[in-house]
C-alpha cells in the first residue's frame, strides 16, 4: 500500500477523532449513496416499462413492414418475395392491404384504418390471433366477408360478434361526388373482437381477409405491401438495410422500432432527463465532499508541511485528496448500488409499489436490472467525486513547507 492512500484513508477514516469536518464526509458518502441507489431505481423502472411497452407493440406488429411506393411495379413484389424465400432468418411472410374506411353500425359512424391481411399469414407475421377476446379470427375463406375489430372501436360502433357493420370505401367516393356512380358499400359480419392493450389500436383499426380488402378499396390484385417477422428481432434494422441496398426507393422500409418512433423517442428523452435530474443529487454530495476537503487542507496544512520537509513531491500531495475522493465516490457507489439492488429485489419479488389491475394492464411497477446502468451510474458517482478534489488538491500544492510549519 502506498503512503499516499494510506494517509488518504487515515484522514477519511479518523477514529481519534470525528470533527465537523469528518462529519460533512459521511454525509458526501450518504449522498453519493442515495443518489446512486435513486438512479438504479429509476433507470430500472425505465427499463421495465420500456420492456413492457416493446412486448406489447413487438407482440403485435410484424418486425419488418416494407410498403409500396409509386416507382413500385407488380415485378417488384414478384422480386421482394423471391429475396425473402432466400433468407432463413426470416419467419413468417404476408402481404396486405390498407386504407381508410367508414364503419357505419345502427348507432354510430366511425372511421378506421382497415388492413386486409393473407388468411394463412396472419400467425406468423401478427400477434392477432392471441389477442382475440371474443368471437375468433379466420380469414382463410376468401369469399366470407368478416371482420375484427378493437374493443373500443366496437365499443364506440355498440356492435358485438356476428352483428353486421357496414363499409364505406373511398374508392368510389369521387365518382360519386361527380354524380357518376354510387359509393362502395359492403356490409361485414363482425367475426371477432381484439384487445391488443394499444389504445390506437384498439380504436382505429379493423382487420380482414386480403381478397376482401382488395374488394374493398378496388385494387384487384394488388397488395401494397408485405409484412414479415424474423428469427431474431435484433436483426431488424440490418435486415432494413438489406432491403434499402437491394430495392433502392422502390420500397419504404420500417422497422418494428420505426413503426412506433415518437413513442420510443419521448421515452428516451424522459429517460435521459431523470439521469441528468439524479445526477444533482450525486451533484450536491460531490458540493460536500469539497468543502470537507478543503477544510481538511485547512486543518492538515501542518501535517502537509511536514510532507513536504520529508520530501512528499506535489503529485504526492495531490494524489493523497484524490484518493479521499474517490474512496467517497467509491464506497457510496458501492453502497448505493446495493441499497438499489434490494429495492429492485424487493419490487420484483413483493412489489413494494403495486398498481390497481383494474386501470392498468399489469399490478405492480415493472423492473428490468441492467449491467450498462450499474456502468453509468458508477462513472458518473465516481466522476463527480473526482471533480471534487480538483480545488482542494491543488490548494495543498500551493502551500508553503516553511509557512506551514513556522508557528508548529
């Protein structure tokens, strides 16, 4: 052990005696504890809701959605699909269709977003199916004019299954409005309804079978789009790339994490904003930690002195208040990193803070532990800590061996 952590310890660690000033350290240490303990909380429950929210959304989009474009051909689906047959990473395929549409029930009028999807698909590139809370989904009869639609929206329309709602289409709407024909109309037996825990997307969108859509909107045999799900979602965003070198701008390309950017961007904007918030807490210990350490110059300016007359160089002196300091910074880590492990411990195992299941779609706050924020909450604590030694360190340095010692 060098000399000078070892005079770092015995001055942090005095038990001759416990001045002010040891005491203003033990409240450094308490507050870096805190504010460490705080961070790991709060960025644990960051990540539990952002888990919680990817499951959702993830459990219910396809992983990769490639759309149509208006240099798009019919040759160029012919192609996409022949690319995906050749990668194995990719696990399920299906095309659609979509458009807006009027719901028109015997109370209400409603528009949605109708997705017409393949029958034999729709397990595979969609979590659908398991979100099916009355009625079933089964779009493999082409001919059947069936729908699904979200709680609310069915709830808003006050249609429940094998009632019939009726369907407006855009695609006629301009000729009729020129006097020219009648709007597409169709009527559609509510073959099931969906809760997907999206409040969007229980509002607003309608499912049905791929030839019905394309009835629908009268496209024919067109699609204006494929949806696809891969082994590893992790590899969506190569997978997009992929695409975008392969088709260029003939294809728009989203990823499970495009589909729902704004979402994912406010929650790391508030995510950074509680770090940086938190971080003042650390901020307010490192305060303390420096004025204990400029007082203890004050109070050793003796023992420096005597140091330096037995030929301690500057970088010595200045190493003995950064080891203090960052001995603060590492015993509150440590400490406070515990202390946030056994709140986090203690919520997930007896959910210390629950929630009312009845408003919420889960009964307690969610907690995910990751390794990364252990890394940057440490970096921060201990780099605060040693920000705080800067000032009281070279202080030391500035006094005089012969000053120090003259009135001793």
């Amino acid at each position: 052990m060098s000399y000078k952590f070892f005079i770092a310890k015995r001055y942090l660690l005095s038990k001759r005696q416990a001045g002010f000033i040891t005491v203003i350290s033990a409240i450094s240490v308490v507050g870096v504890t805190i504010g460490v303990a705080a961070l790991i909380v709060v960025l644990s429950v960051f990540n539990g809701f952002n888990g919680l929210v990817t499951s959702i959304l993830v459990g219910f989009d396809p992983h990769v959605r490639i759309q149509q474009t208006e240099k798009s051909t019919p040759a160029d689906f012919k192609k996409l699909h022949q690319f995906l047959k050749s990668h194995n990473d990719v696990t399920g395929v299906g095309d659609f269709v979509s458009g807006k549409a009027m719901l028109v029930s015997k109370n209400q009028t409603k528009v949605a977003f109708v997705r017409g999807l393949e029958g034999d698909a729709v397990d595979k590139v969609t979590g659908l199916k398991e979100k099916m809370v009355l009625g079933k989904l089964d779009f493999s009869d082409p001919a059947a004019r069936d729908v699904v639609l979200g709680m609310t929206l069915a709830d808003r329309l006050g249609v429940v299954s094998d009632d019939t709602v009726y369907m407006i289409s855009p695609a006629g709407s301009q000729q009729a409005l020129l006097g020219f024909g009648a709007p597409i109309i169709r009527p559609f037996r509510v073959a099931g309804i969906y809760q997907s825990d999206n409040k969007e997307y229980d509002a607003l969108y309608a499912y049905m079978s791929l030839p019905s859509a394309q009835q629908l909107f009268q496209v024919g045999t067109e699609i204006h789009g494929v949806e696809l799900r891969l082994k590893d979602i992790n590899e969506s965003d190569s997978f997009k790339k992929q695409i975008e070198e392969t088709f260029g701008s003939k294809f728009t390309v989203s990823t499970w994490y495009d589909l729902h950017k704004d979402l994912y961007s406010v929650m790391k904007i508030e995510r950074w904003t509680a770090y940086i918030i938190l971080c003042l807490i650390i901020g307010v210990a490192s305060f303390n930690l420096l004025g204990s350490l400029t007082m203890s110059v004050i109070e050793k300016t003796r023992d420096i002195g005597i140091l330096k007359t037995m030929g301690a160089s500057n970088s010595g002196i200045v190493s003995i208040f950064r080891f203090e300091g960052l001995l603060v910074g590492i015993v509150g880590t440590v400490a406070g990193t515990i202390l946030g492990l056994l709140v986090c411990f203690l919520q997930i195992h007896y959910h210390l803070f629950p929630l009312d299941p009845t408003v919420y779609i889960i009964s307690a706050i969610p907690i995910e532990i990751r390794f990364t924020d252990f890394v940057a909450v440490g970096i921060a604590a201990v780099g605060l800590s040693y920000l705080a030694t800067i000032h009281p360190s070279r202080r030391a340095v500035q006094l005089q061996p012969a000053e120090a010692i003259r009135w001793e």
